[in-house]
C-alpha cells in the first residue's frame, strides 16, 4: 500500500468529448452546467519524502487503474456523501524537466466531476479559493525495489540507506507494478500552505526500537515504514539466534545432570532423572549440576572433556608453515 499526495491544479469548462466520458459513470446523463470539473496531479516519478518513486510505467499502469475512483471528503461526516469521480487520467510529460534520478519528470494527472448541487456549493467554493488543494491517494504495488542494486525491498534488506547516495546515485525504492488504485480523499490545507505533496501519514519518523514497541501497545490501526519494519524484524532475528543459544545450553545442561546423576548416584534410575531434568528450572538444573558433579569427582576423578582427544600429528602439508 502505498500513500501519496497530489495537488488540485484547476477547475476548467469541459471539451467537447469530456461530457461523453464523464456520462458513462452517472446513472442519468448530465448537461454540462450540472457539472463541475477540476484536475488534480495524483502522482508523479520524482522521488518523494519517503525515498520512494514510481517508474513512468507504473504512472501509465495507474492511469488506467484510477479512471471510475471516486474522492471522498473522509475526514468530516456530515460531507461523507459527497464525492467527485475520475473520469479521464494520464500520464503527462513535462519537457526540460528532470527528476532527482535524472529521469524525465512525468505525472499522472487526473480530471474528476462532481455534481453541481446545493449540497456539493460549499465544496465547489472551497475548491475554487484554493482551500482544498491537495489530495491523498492509495495504490497498491507489486514491486518494491533497491534503486541501487535492484534488491526487493520486501523480501530482505540490501544494506542501501534510502537517501543516501551511493556515487552519482541517491539511493531509494523504485516502485513498479501498481496493481490497484483506492478510493483518493481531500486533504483542507490552510490556503497559505505551500501546494505539494502531502503524505497521508505525515513526515519521517524514525522512531527507534523502543518507540516501535510501545506504538504496539496503542489503540486502532499502526502503520509502520520500511525502516521501521526493518529494524522490528533484525531485532527478532536477533532475538531468534540468542534463543536458540539458550536452548542449546538449556540442552547441554540437562545432558550433564543426566550424565553425572549416573556417575554421582549409580543407583537412580537413568530416565527419572531425565523427565526431572527436562521439567527443572535453569538455576535448579545448575545447582545439581554443581551438586552431581562434587559427588562424582569423590569417587572418581573426572577428566575434562576437552583433554579427551590426543592432538595428532600434523599433515606432512602443514608442517611447511610451523615455526
Ligand atoms: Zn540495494
């Protein structure tokens, strides 16, 4: 799922053709003076406040995707009916334009129609004064990759820091592949507000591990970012080897007990000793682990384990290199 930002650029009298286009989503046909129609910028291939761009190809592919999406004006209930709809999108080049990667700047504009009725005036208005600039749009991508080395970015970490550059090259997440467009909603921005993009889930975090963690106590839906997701899951793998060497040694421990139990107390039966083992807790199984092995060294010295193999004669190929 990826979030993005795009600007309302103008409202405009329709072409010839675009009333043909917009009734084929209405339920009646529409004249023109019922109708209000504005284009909005959705997206474009320059590299965003996340470090992440859409190639042109995923523009083209989402221009088809976004055609028949309805806005919404989400955020205040008692406007939760109203919506304007996309009726035409496409990719627009802008000549002598160059994006950070040093691409050709396109972007993917849209043109959407909304009713003119009493309920959508104040709407229209606000879209007119520029108080509704922005809008916050979703899609979703198959491909997420390094635009260093082509990595997935969903599948491992590369090692390439989003905006670090690397040579020539700042690195970040080239999306591609977009294979749904959502529902897009109205952002109010104060009218001074510079017109840009604008993240539905706001600025870079970078909360640390610790924050991370507390987020998962919280109420509602969490959104993580890549950095994010990538520093809870080298933490768990982290915390996966460390378990696993407490396992071993919890293993390594019970053998021992078992082992000396036999030596120490030749009476006791073998397989008690084992289940009581395997149900201790640590500091019991080293408290009779401390225990067997005072009894066992009285009634016969125990050699370490580590003397038990001879050092052999080295290969006649090694003995080149010794001193
Ligand atoms: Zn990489």
């Amino acid at each position: 799922m990826k979030e993005t930002g795009g600007v309302i650029l103008k409202g405009g009298a329709l072409a010839a053709d675009e009333l043909e286009q917009i009734n084929r989503y209405t339920r009646r046909p529409f004249q023109e003076e019922e109708l209000y129609t504005f284009s909005v910028a959705l997206c474009d291939n320059e590299i965003d406040r996340d470090w992440e761009r859409f190639t042109v190809g995923a523009l083209h592919q989402l221009s088809s995707l976004f055609l028949g999406k309805t806005g919404i004006f989400n955020h205040n209930p008692q406007t939760q009916n109203q919506a304007a709809r996309i009726y035409d999108c496409r990719v627009e080049p802008i000549p002598g334009r160059k994006t950070r990667a040093g691409e050709g700047y396109h972007r993917l504009v849209a043109k959407a129609y909304l009713p003119c009725s009493e309920k959508n005036a104040d709407l229209i208005l606000e879209l007119e004064s520029g108080i509704k600039k922005e809008v916050s749009v979703g899609c979703a991508v198959a491909k997420a990759v390094c635009s260093i080395c082509g990595a997935d970015r969903r599948k491992k970490d590369c090692g390439h820091k989003k905006g670090e550059s690397y040579g020539e090259a700042v690195c970040c997440t080239v999306l591609d592949e977009p294979t749904d467009a959502y529902e897009w909603s109205f952002v109010a921005v104060p009218a001074q507000r510079e017109a840009g993009v604008l993240k539905q889930y706001g600025e870079r975090r970078n909360r640390n591990l610790e924050d991370i963690l507390k987020s998962l106590d919280g109420e509602g839906e969490l959104v993580l970012d890549f950095e994010e997701r990538s520093a809870l899951r080298r933490e768990v793998q982290r915390l996966w080897e460390e378990a696993a060497c407490g396992r071993q040694y919890r293993e390594d421990l019970e053998k021992s007990v078992v082992r000396l139990c036999s030596v120490a107390e030749p009476g006791f039966p073998v397989q008690a000793m084992q289940r009581a083992a395997e149900s201790m807790s640590l500091e019991d199984l080293k408290a009779f682990e401390k225990a067997f092995r005072g009894k066992a060294e009285q009634s016969l010295p125990l050699a370490p384990q580590l003397a038990g193999a001879q050092k052999k004669e080295s290969p006649a190929e090694n003995r080149a290199f010794q001193i």
